[in-house]
C-alpha cells in the first residue's frame, strides 16, 4: 500500500487557503471549516492576520496559520506585490502545515485567482485541489474600471483572464456559490457540469437569528443598517446619499444609518458623512464580529443593499441579503438577478442608482408598519426554509467526500436536541413561533416593557 493510500484511507487533512479576509471573520469559510469537522476531517487554514490576531491559533478543532498582510495596494503594481507577497507566504506556512500533518486536499478561495500554481506544485506530493469559486475577478476588473482601453487595461485584463482559466483547469473540483457562477466555470471554464457543485452561502439560522438587543435603538427612531465590505463595488456611497435624501431633503431627522464593515473606501466614507452633514446620523463600527452583528441587526428597522448593478454585483449572492433576512429585517435592494434569487418577494427592489427610488422605498417601510412584519416575516421564513446553510453542508462535505474517498456518516451541520433560548453570551432569542410576540418585536425591535 502507498503512502498515499494510506492517508486516505485515514482521516484526510484538508488545507484551506484564504486571502480576502481573516478566519473566522470569513463566516463562509468558517462555516465550511466546521462541516469538515463535523465529518471527521482534519482542517487548517493559512490566511492574513486581523488586528490583535495571533500568527498561529487552534480554535474549534482547526489549525488557522496567519500572516501579516501587505500593505494595502495602490494600482496595479499594488496589487501585484500584494498578491505576490500573499503567494510567498501563504507558500512558506503551507510548509509549515505539511510538516505539522501532511494534507491530501487544498482547497483555495479566490480572489485571487493564483493559488492554482500552489496547488499544483503540491500535487506532485498527492495533494488534490477544489476551488471555492468566491468572485468573478475578470467582471470585478470592468466593476472598478470600465472596459479595458489601451494597451496596458487590456493586458491587466487578459491576465486575469488567464489566471481564472488556469484555476479552473487545475482544479479537481470547482464550488461555485450560485448558478450564474457555475455557469461561468462551465462555460467559461471549460469545467464539466458534473465536476462543478453549487454551494450558497447560506446562514445557519439556528445560530443567526433575532436576539433581544441590549441597547435598542431610541424608541421613536428609525435605524438603518448595512453590513459588508466597504470597496469600490460595493456601493455604500450610495447608502449615505439615501440617508442625505431622507434627512436633509425629506426632514427624517429620526432616521439614523449604522454601517457595520471595513475596506478600503471606509476612510473616504467617513469623509463624505462629514461633508454631506451626516455624522449625527450615520455610525461606522469597523470591523465587527458575529456577536456585534446580532446586536446591530436585532436592533436595526432596515436593511440596505447598495450594490450597484455591475457585471460583477449582478451575479453575485450578497450575503448580506441573506443575514439580513436571518434577522427578519425588512430590507431595500437596487434590482440584481442573484438577489432576487436569494430574496424573491422579501425585499423591496429599485432600478439601481435611482437614489430617490431608494428613499421612496425606505419611506414605504417606514410608514407601513405592517408592511415591515411581513417582509420581516417572509423574509426569515424563506432563509430558514430554503436558504439555511445545513443543506449547503451537505453538498459543500460532499465534494470533499468524492475527492478523498474518505467519508463518515453523520450530519455536517450536528443537530442540537435541545431548545435554544438565549445565544452564548446570554443574550435571549425572540421566540419566532410566538406570533404576536414575534409581530410585536419587528415593530419595536426590544424586549418586552
């Protein structure tokens, strides 16, 4: 028997490779982590360092290898050197993992799209690859620039068009995040349908669910919210043009605006608030994590989903979409195809960048309580129904299952048998199969006087 063979024939180590973003920050990846373990796989992960984060951690059975990230890119140069440090480091701790427990499977998250050399050198030693199809990076590039003009914009882009091909190709298995991606990596890719499984980025709503705020929102406020990453494509400028539309221009000086997230427009965000006025009424947090989150979204009126329509946005699942319904919060969206996928007739939906449209609908939910119950309500029936993470676990185990060879019965997502009433910090759930309670919470959004 090989060396190979016997691995798998034991446990297989799988190594998750992240830039984007810090785990367990990354709530997707750390969702994916935690089915692995559930099912018996060993799991560690190489990604950049948070602020305060250690260089090595283990946290709920995974090894998480950390690296101080690049400073941040400024052009194309920039972003080269960001990826090539990234590459380099993440090379040098995916040693450091080997020598730790040898791995059998990478799985590589993008953006980028250049971890599939990684994968390959490492192939020669038996490691198989699966690629979590995260961004569209050749549509994120037309999002931030328009299409390429001239010579240097169309090589940038034929680059990154390569580099996508390559990663598709190098991969023994492709996750895409919705079917719009899938049919990028079949069509675009060259991948077999077969070879390709849709993995949505679902919340487990069990967890992610209204909870009692301990510190609402003033009783005759209304509080908007909007949670996510804060760059060029992701729109939030206009969020702080609605709420300049709705108080300045309209006279809802109760309404206030709280925006959970960090990126590399936060700063210039702050600057526009101050500009436009705003700082009495808009809140940035920064970086936030899943206990924040609860707070702010179980005390928030609305949701806000900003993103412009772009060849990018309008393919994407924005997760935000889905947390928000989690926390059956009424929210208001510009009008892209995977939103509508994820929300269906629980969110309003406006043309995009019709910033008066955007007011209007804020305005409807702000004087239509009862409008803000139902699509609150419709909203965290279709997550939990259909949206909910544990079957995405399934499917998301399943590849891994078919690659190794490797599997081991029992659910990715464990049930719990008992009744959950209150979070891990004591926190107490809104009891959503109360009616009338429930009913009573969307409109005031704190526990019961």
């Amino acid at each position: 028997m090989t060396d190979t063979t016997t691995r798998r024939s034991q446990a297989p180590h799988v190594l998750i490779i992240v830039q984007n973003l810090p785990v367990p920050l990354d709530r997707r990846v750390w969702l994916e982590c935690q089915a692995l373990v559930a099912r018996g796989y060993h799991v560690s992960v190489i990604c950049p360092k948070g602020p305060g984060d250690p260089a090595r951690q283990h946290l709920d059975g995974v090894d998480i290898y950390k690296y101080a990230p690049a400073p941040e890119a400024d052009g194309f140069l920039g972003f080269a050197w960001e990826f090539a440090f990234s590459w380099v480091r993440t090379a040098s701790l995916s040693l450091k993992a080997w020598r730790h427990r040898r791995f059998d499977i990478i799985q590589a998250c993008n953006p980028p799209d250049t971890y599939w050399l990684l994968a390959l050198l490492w192939r020669a030693r038996g490691v198989r690859f699966v690629f979590d199809h995260h961004d569209l990076n050749p549509e994120l590039f037309i999002s931030r620039f328009g299409r390429p003009r001239g010579l240097a914009q169309r090589l940038e882009y034929l680059g990154l068009r390569w580099l996508e091909r390559r990663t598709f190709r190098t991969a023994d298995r492709v996750i895409s995040t919705n079917e719009s991606y899938k049919a990028i990596a079949v069509n675009r890719g060259g991948r077999r349908p077969g070879h390709v499984t849709v993995v949505r980025s679902g919340p487990d709503t069990r967890r992610m669910r209204p909870i009692y705020p301990e510190n609402p929102r003033p009783a005759d406020g209304i509080e908007l919210a909007y949670l996510g990453i804060m760059g060029p494509q992701d729109g939030v400028d206009q969020v702080l043009l609605v709420v300049e539309e709705l108080v300045h221009k309209r006279g809802r000086t109760t309404v206030t605006a709280t925006l959970l997230g960090f990126g590399d427009c936060l700063e210039d965000l702050k600057a526009q608030s101050t500009q436009l006025g705003l700082d009495d009424h808009v809140t940035f947090t920064g970086r936030v994590d899943r206990v924040a989150i609860a707070e702010y979204l179980s005390r928030a009126d609305i949701g806000l989903c900003p993103d412009l329509k772009t060849p990018l946005n309008d393919l994407s699942t924005m997760n935000k979409t889905m947390e928000y319904m989690a926390y059956a919060l009424p929210s208001v969206s510009f009008d892209l195809t995977e939103t509508r996928v994820s929300g269906e007739d629980s969110l309003l939906y406006v043309p995009s960048g019709d910033i008066a449209a955007f007011a209007d609908a804020v305005e409807r939910l702000i004087d239509d309580p009862d409008l803000r119950i139902e699509l609150g309500t419709r909203g965290r029936e279709r997550v939990a129904s259909e949206l909910d993470w544990r079957p995405q676990a399934e499917s998301y185990v399943a590849v891994f299952d078919e690659v190794s060879g490797f599997s081991r019965p029992g659910p990715a997502v464990p049930e719990d048998s008992s009744v959950m009433t209150e979070d891990a910090q004591g926190r107490r759930y809104v009891d959503l199969d109360d009616t009338e309670e429930f009913g009573r919470y969307l409109l005031e959004r704190r526990a019961p006087q």
